[in-house]
C-alpha cells in the first residue's frame, strides 16, 4: 500500500493509488524523451535551475519540512534543516558542476564526462527529501534525467519533490516520482530505456536490486545499512565525546544508517563514559515530533517499531544487559524508549544486525586493538567515529578501520562537498562531491590522430 500513515498516532491520513502500466510507460518515454533534449542543455542553464530550486527549498521549509513529520515522524526541527541541507545540495552543484565535469588533457587524449541517460533511484523514507536530492543535483547537473521510486510510506514527499523540481524551472520528464510498490521496481530496472540506478536502503533491498541491475547490466550505486562504531580512548575529551555520543545515536529518532550505534569504550573510561551517557539519555525528551522542545520522536513503521522491539528482546534474553529503556512507549503510534544495552554477546540480535531506532550498544575494549578489532567484527562499513588526542591513535584508527569515512572527534554527517558511501556490507560507489557527480556519466576516452 502506499499512503501517509501518521507514526506519531498510526493513523493512516492518505491513500494513493499505483501508477499504471501505462502511466509507467508514458513516464519512461517522457523520460528517455527529456534526456535527448536535456544532455545538450548549457551547463550554465542546469545551474540555473538548480539555484532556483534551492530558492524554492528554503522558501517553503516550514510545509515541506511538516510533510516529514507526517509521513515519517521526524522532529520539525530536523525536518527543516534537512530542506535546508538539501538547498545546499543545489547550490553546491548549481556552483561546481561545471568544474567535476570539463574535459582533461590525458596523454595525448582528452577525457570527457558525458551524460548516461534516465537515472532510477530507489530511496528510502528516513530522510525522504535529502536522500533524493543528494542523487537529483548532481544527476541533473550532469545533464542525466531523473526516476524516483521512493518508499512507499512518504508519497507526499516524493510528490512535491517532483513539484519543487517542476517549479524551479526544470523541462517536462527531467525529474519524474513514480509511484510503485517494491515488486513492480524490477520491470523498471529492466526497460532498456533506463541507463543506470542508484539505492539507498537495506542490505537486503539493495541485494536484490542489485541483482536485477546486474542481470540487465545497468551501473549501480549501493548505499546500504550501517552499524556505524564510535571508539572512545582515554586520550579523548571524555564530555564532549559522551555528549556527542547521544547526540549521534538519537539523531532522526535513531532511524540512520550513519549514526553511531555501537560505543565502543577503552576500559580506563567506560566507567566515566556510561554514567555520562545515561545522563544525557535520561534528560531526552520523547514526544510530538511537531514540538520544538522534543528531542526523539516515533519510529517511522509498525513493521519498524515490531523489529527494534524484537532485536532488543532477543538481545535481552541472550545475556544483554539493558541499562535504560528497553521497552516500547504506551498510546497509539509507533513509539520506543532511548534504550542503552550494555554486555552484549556476540549471540544476540544486536552484536552484528543493523539496530534501527534509539538504541545505543555499549562495548568494553581493553586496548586500541581490541576497540579496532570490534569496530571490524562487523559485516557494515559505512561511518565511524573516533575519540583520542593522540596522534598514533589517530593514524591507526583512521587507517584500520574499515569504513567508508571516519570522523575524529565529531559525529559522522554527510556533507555535500565530500564523497559518501560504504564498504563491505554497505554497498559500494560514492555519492556527493566530484565522485558522486562522476557515478553517472560516460567517462569518455576522445583521440584524435
């Protein structure tokens, strides 16, 4: 089903009806229509139009930033700074494109970056606007044409998505929401006229999106899940990095793939670290997501809230020790406590699966190895963050530990300007920067004799 069901009180506020095969087909030929004439746009005009679209963005943050909370439960004042993250997005595209894609001298050839074709992308519902965006800009930017099929549970956002697009200026078919369910993505990975595909979800949807792309020999980009470490050594800023522990662990009520879930604390301050973390934790505010004082809001599914739920529990009858929360919240909607699960055993749910809500997994590590081996006892490589003054440490942990970034002593966030994405488990290819705009164009090898 797709439709706008209310996390906050699980009311289903909005039904949609799917696109036809039909309406699918006069989409894919508007799409593969557009392309023909937008890959000769000016790389002056694509700018243009996405400097006009950031304008669009900010100036109807507040609405846009409310069909977030609606849909998926984020906090407002998330939901807000993600529109925002997303006019950023533009501008930066809007102000660098051009330079990620002119041509090279190389030996005696020159190498040019050229546009593939209708890009689909299969996004994911916990940041309904910037997951699209970070694809969108730079695929428009690079004169391809855009597809979204975006979760089945945030059809307003993917709408006006479109609308803000379509507002900005953008031809008819540069930028198209399909609204599809799961099993209807296949066929659309498969018609001849859609050149490549980008998606940012589970491991489980990318595995078989993957394989679809890979029977029909379509370039992928994958970015899967994440049980990002957060390494904390007796060198570091102990306050500042349990303060930015809860920070990074609640963030978008605990539903991203790069916030940190397992803390993993050098014995001779997880003590210290503990008592700080479940003293923050305590003073988190779970409520209306619309209020501006809330801290975590609801889990965004049924289906989400019954898995976190499960994970906890499993990890709980497996030896688990769970420090703060561990339960779901009484009242309608989809709702779970910050949670601290501390002594978790390598049996339980929690050790390796990706924990997908406001539950926080402590670790003991006796020495830097061990916090390093921790870390890598994991299937997920996507984000890490690490806490030392030392500068041995540093160059250890930035060099070992198998992840896509590491960030020292700061939180993971993606950044327009830098390339994002994983290893291992989640996934492979970069989005943002010069390499995210680089993922979708025919890299172009011109001699002349």
């Amino acid at each position: 089903m797709i439709a706008t069901v209310n996390p906050a009180t699980g009311e289903t506020v909005r039904t949609f009806a799917e696109h036809t095969d039909g309406e699918i087909e006069t989409r894919l030929a508007r799409a593969a229509a557009a392309f023909r004439t937008w890959r000769r746009s000016a790389p002056a005009d694509r700018s243009r139009l996405l400097a006009r679209a950031a304008e669009l963005l900010e100036a109807d943050k507040a609405r846009l930033g409310a069909l977030m909370v609606l849909e998926m439960g984020k906090t407002r004042r998330a939901a807000v700074a993600e529109v925002e993250k997303c006019a950023l997005a533009c501008r930066y595209y809007a102000e660098h494109a051009a330079a990620h894609l002119a041509d090279e001298k190389v030996a005696h050839g020159i190498v040019k970056y050229l546009p593939l074709g209708p890009v689909l992308a299969v996004m994911p519902w916990n940041f309904p606007f910037w997951q699209v965006f970070r694809f969108a800009a730079p695929a428009l930017a690079a004169g391809n044409v855009g597809l979204l099929k975006h979760a089945s549970n945030v059809p307003q956002c993917a709408l006006a998505i479109e609308d803000v697009l379509a507002r900005a200026g953008f031809p008819p078919g540069a930028f198209q929401t399909l609204l599809v369910s799961a099993r209807r993505t296949e066929c659309i990975i498969a018609d001849p006229r859609v050149a490549a595909l980008t998606l940012t979800g589970s491991e489980g949807a990318g595995a078989k999106v993957g394989e679809a792309a890979g029977r029909n020999l379509k370039k992928t980009v994958l970015e899967l899940g994440g049980s990002d470490p957060f390494i904390v050594l007796p060198s570091a800023d102990l306050a500042a990095a349990a303060r930015t522990a809860v920070v990074a662990r609640m963030i978008n009520n605990g539903q991203s793939c790069i916030a940190a879930k397992r803390f993993i604390v050098h014995a001779a301050v997880y003590e210290p670290f503990r008592a700080a973390f479940l003293a923050a934790l305590a003073k988190l505010k779970v409520g209306d997501p619309m209020a501006d004082d809330t801290d975590v809001g609801p889990i965004a599914t049924a289906d989400g809230l019954e898995t976190l739920a499960a994970q906890v529990d499993g990890s709980a009858a497996a030896g688990a020790r769970v420090l703060h929360g561990g339960r779901r919240l009484p009242g309608p909607g989809f709702w779970y406590a910050p949670t601290l699960l501390a002594d978790i055993p390598r049996a339980a749910p929690a050790f390796a699966e990706e924990v997908f809500g406001p539950v926080a997994l402590l670790h003991r590590a006796k020495d830097l190895d061990e916090a390093i081996a921790l870390a890598n006892d994991n299937p997920y490589g996507l984000g890490s963050s690490v806490w030392t003054n030392d500068p041995a440490e540093r160059t250890r942990l930035v060099e070992e530990i198998e992840a896509g970034c590491t960030f020292v002593n700061a939180m993971v966030v993606s950044d327009p300007r830098l390339p994002f994405g994983g290893v291992k488990r989640s996934g492979y290819g970069r989005e943002l920067g010069s390499f995210g705009i680089r993922e979708f164009v025919n890299i172009k090898t011109v001699v002349s004799a």
